[in-house]
C-alpha cells in the first residue's frame, strides 16, 4: 500500500484492520504515545481482507510445550 501511515496523537476510534494498523501501532509506541487515533487518516475506512480462524470442534486437544518449560508451568496450563 502506498498511502503512509498519519496516526494522530489523541483517543479516538482505530482501524484495526487497515492495511498500515501495525505500522501505525509501532509508531505509537516508539514516541511513546498512551493512545492514538486513526480518525484523521486517509485510509480510516480502508480493510484488508482478515483470513478467517480456523476452529476445531474437539474438547480433547493436546499442546505439545518445549521441555524447556519449567514443571510448575506445565500444571498451570492444562
């Protein structure tokens, strides 16, 4: 995408599904910003396509955890 990203410092609304979101995000960050707005940008109303989740119908799933992981972690998790 051509467009760059322009968050505003201020609360406002996001567009979490534009196409620069992540650029915009790291932006916030990297000045240190509490919060920012995409309500000023050109590209507001654009959306990427998302691929959707793919679920599983199974209450029996098994997570293989890196042996690395202490055993206290282990239990918490399942």
């Amino acid at each position: 995408m051509s467009a760059q990203p322009s968050p505003i410092r201020r609360r406002g609304e996001r567009n979490l599904y534009c196409p620069n979101y992540g650029h915009c995000l790291d932006m916030a960050v990297e000045k240190k910003w509490r919060s920012f707005s995409c309500s000023e940008c050109g590209l507001k109303g654009v959306q990427e396509d998302i691929p959707a989740v793919r679920t599983v119908n199974d209450s029996n799933i098994v997570y293989e955890l890196p042996r690395s992981l202490p055993q206290a972690v282990w239990y918490s998790i399942g």
